[in-house]
C-alpha cells in the first residue's frame, strides 16, 4: 500500500535535516549527496526533491564544487525552507 504523499513528503523534509547535519555543507546538499545519504538511487531521488520543492518545502541553490580534473564548477544544490511561525493579526 502506497504512503500518502503528505505523509511521504514530512517524511522525506526528517531524513533531509538529518542529512544535513552529518553532512560538511550546512547550507545546501547537492543531488548525488542526498542520493548517497538516502540510500537510493539518482533517479528516485529527482523525484522525492521534485516533490519537496512542489510543496514549497526545498528551494534550489547553487554551489561551487571541484570537478575532477581540478576545476571549479557551479551545480544545483537543495535546501531546505524552514518554516516561518504563523504571525498574529491584530
């Protein structure tokens, strides 16, 4: 029986925090690195940070890494949005 994607996704948005505090990036993890902290493959993982950021839960960055053959290169990198308290109105 197929999870709720509700469920799925608050799911998902626990195992990405606790990635990235074992990770050395605190700001923003890269596909490969979220693939390989998962235990899932490349493909899969797409799909699950698609749906993060559909529900308004991951937003996309960049960061700069070394290739390797030496050279710096810029690729997409996923964080997550921490939610803001419900303000009061008056």
């Amino acid at each position: 029986m197929a999870m709720p994607v509700a469920n799925s996704i608050e799911t998902w948005v626990l195992a990405f925090a606790a990635l990235r505090q074992d990770a050395k990036s605190t700001t923003a993890l890269s596909m490969c690195e979220l693939a390989d902290g998962w235990g899932i493959t490349a493909k899969i993982a797409r799909d699950r940070v698609r749906r993060l950021i559909a529900a308004g839960r991951v937003v996309c960055e960049h960061k700069l890494v070394q290739a390797i053959d030496g050279r710096f290169m810029t690729i997409p990198a996923y964080k997550l949005v921490v939610a803001k308290p419900a303000s009061k109105s008056k």
